[in-house]
C-alpha cells in the first residue's frame, strides 16, 4: 500500500512538473483573490460596435497570475470589475451569477459583452494555474479541430467574388459566406431588385464552388418578411450550408412563421446574448445554427450552456466573429463540445494575429483551427503594445444586495 501511494505521488507530481505547476502550486492557487484588474484599448481599432468590440482585460491575483479576456467596453468592466475585487477565480460560475444578478435588473447586452470578457479571463487564470489548457476544464477533447468558413477571402488574388470563393474552398475551409446584393452605399435600396439579383449571385456562387453546401447567404435582417422568404425559396434548390438572419431580430417568434414557409438551414443569433435570448429558437427547432458567440454570451461557462440545449435539440453552432483572442477561446469552447454540426466563422477566411498576443496563441492551417495545448487560453498579452484605459483596484463603494439560500447558491434579489 505504501508503495501504491508513493508511486502515485511520484507520477502525480512528475506531471504537474511538466506542465510547470507543482501540486502545491495548484492547492495554493485555489486561495487566490483578485487584486487588480486592467483595461485597455487594442490599437487601431475604431469599429463602434459594443458587440464587436476588442478591449483587452487582465485580471491579476495575488498569487502573481494574470488572466487575459476580449471585450466589452470601459463602463461597463469598471462595473462589472468593482464587484470581482477581493473574490476568488476560481469560482467561476459563482462569480457570474454574482456580476450577472447582483445588480438586481437583468443585464443588456452590453454588460453581458463586459461580464463575457471578464469571466473569460477567469477561465484563463484557472487553466495558467492548474497547468491544463482550457478546453481540459471544459471536459476535454471532442474534435481534432474546428472547421471553418470564410467571409471574403483576402489571401485570394482574384478579381471576382466567384473566383474567391472558388479559392477559399480550395485553401481547405469549408464554406464562403455571401451577403446580399446592394445596401452598402448611398443609393436607396430597391428590394424587389435585390431580391432578383441576390438570387441570381448566389446561384452564380454555387456553380463557382461546385455545389455541395460548400457556400452560405446571410441576408443581414435587410429584408421583411415577404422578400427574405422570395429569396430563400428561390435559392432551397441549391442546397446552402445556412442561410442567416432572414428577417430581423427583435422578435424571436417570428421564426414560427419563417420556419413553416421554407426548407433552408436557418441560422440565427449574432446580435443575441445568453441562452434566454435563444433558447425557445433552439428548444422549438426553429432554427438549425446558432449564431451566438464570445464574449457576447457572457462568457465560455455560458456558451457552453448553450451548446448543451443545442446538442439536446441537434442544432448546430456556427458562433460569429468577434475579436482575436474570442477566436481562440471558442475553439477552446467548440473543441470540449458535442453540438451536432460545429463551423467557426473568420473575417477574411484567416484569423488575426495582433502584435500585443504571441503569434502562436491560435493554431490555424489548411482553414482549421486546432486546439492549443498550452495552459488557459495560450495566450500571453504584450500590454506595451496596447493602450492602457484604466484599473480597478477596489470594490464597489455602493453594492446592491443579492440573496443567498442556505446552501449558499445566489439567487436574484
């Protein structure tokens, strides 16, 4: 029996040698607090969408472990950080519920956006400190890596959308995304005629690519409801992979309609939220994707939540583009996950490679994204290289309260 238990100490602490994080290290980490936490600006980054936004947060504890999120904007994290200072990392979940409904009225997605950020940096603190990468908390390994299509393809030298697309394809990712025709200057938009045309360009895309779902439409809500389901109909023989965002998204019940008047793939959800936003799409099989992502969800705890309904209800998660580091954490996210069809989005059909990460942080080739073994997110942040906005170092001066039931689980106040 002696020999037992010292032959598995010697195993237990040879590895976690490996990975550079004693055991010690790792019981010592579970009694951390958090101390400060900073916000900066990713430089040469002026798109005004909170939801597409590209802030870098460090939280730092005083066990000299950083963690590094993606997102939200600057009065927002400063809320949302006031309440984190002094709590321990390592509880996740608690801490969410704790920001989520701790100041009584249910977040916009605004401070979701900042509460995704945040919480995504929590994950990164834990997985740094126990010497895993994060999908080996999430659960482990379910797929070798993610694939992916593209919205443009900027490595392509061609001339015509149709000879992009034909490229992407052939670079290995799975899908080209389109838009609709017009809509993107001055003139006003003619919907009868962009009906007609965006039904002739799609059908130019599908012969370009070979057919095969190998292409998608997102009709970017610009239609009501009669035009959106013209062209849906006029393009169900061709066999899209999706075709996004038919009608806008205000009213999720609408899709009762859409869903009963056409027989294309539906995806939705890029301008949602958390699982409320989504979940009576995705629990009445009104949809076939969706489309939320990080760090709009509120973060990875939550967006895996999402995709436990979507695997429920076998609808696929094809998440939206947001930020460089988001990229990294969904493939950390989709990669620990079963929903039935997994496909990541990238802008310009690569991901992006800011100089304040290092190069290696997402591990891309022939139009893949393969998990990083490295511990937390694999991610190591150069704040010389951003702009530095403001830190928080102290709790907020006026909390709300919050009830807690006997075994402790927060409840709303």
């Amino acid at each position: 029996m002696q020999r037992r238990n010292f032959i598995k100490s010697a195993v237990m602490g040879s590895a976690a040698a490996i990975v550079g994080f004693p055991q010690l290290k790792a019981e010592a980490a579970s009694k951390m607090k958090i101390t400060k936490i900073r916000y900066y600006s990713a430089p040469g980054y002026n798109k005004p969408l909170f939801n597409q936004a590209r802030g870098i947060v460090e939280i730092e504890t005083d066990g000299g472990i950083i963690g590094i999120g993606e997102g939200g904007s600057k009065d927002m994290i400063e809320q949302c950080a006031q309440m984190m200072i002094g709590e321990d990392p390592f509880r996740i979940e608690h801490l969410w519920q704790y920001v989520y409904r701790g100041m009584f009225y249910p977040p916009g997605r605004e401070k979701l956006h900042a509460l995704g950020a945040l919480e995504m940096a929590l994950w990164d603190i834990k997985g740094k400190a126990l010497g895993v990468p994060v999908y080996d908390l999430l659960g482990g390994a379910t797929r070798d890596y993610v694939e992916c299509y593209a919205t443009g393809f900027k490595a392509s030298k061609a001339k015509t959308e149709e000879e992009r697309a034909r490229d992407c394809i052939e670079a290995g990712l799975r899908a080209y995304r389109i838009g609709p025709t017009g809509g993107n200057g001055e003139e006003p938009f003619d919907f009868y005629d962009n009906v007609k045309k965006t039904i002739e360009f799609s059908k130019r895309i599908d012969a370009a690519v070979g057919g095969g779902g190998k292409w998608a439409i997102d009709l970017h809500t610009r239609f009501d409801m009669t035009d959106g389901l013209k062209i849906c109909n006029g393009i169900e023989n061709l066999e899209p992979y999706f075709v996004e965002d038919i009608v806008r998204s205000e009213n999720p019940g609408v899709y009762k309609t859409v869903r009963s008047m056409t027989k294309v793939p539906i995806a939705v959800g890029e301008q949602f939220g958390d699982r409320w936003d989504i979940n009576e799409l995705i629990e009445n099989k009104l949809i076939d994707y969706t489309r939320v992502t990080l760090p709009n969800t509120g973060g990875i705890g939550e967006f895996k939540k999402i995709a436990g309904l979507c695997e429920t209800h076998y609808v696929g998660m094809i998440p939206h583009f947001t930020g460089p580091l988001s990229t990294a954490a969904l493939v950390h996210t989709l990669g620990s996950s079963s929903p039935s069809r997994c496909l990541m989005e990238l802008g310009g059909g690569e991901p992006e490679r800011p100089a304040y990460f290092n190069e290696d942080f997402i591990n891309f080739k022939n139009g893949k994204l393969y998990l990083n073994p490295s511990p937390g997110l694999g991610v190591k942040f150069d704040p010389k290289k951003a702009t530095f906005v403001m830190e928080v170092t102290e709790k907020v001066k006026f909390p709300h309260p919050y009830l807690k039931s006997p075994d402790g689980a927060i409840h709303a106040w």
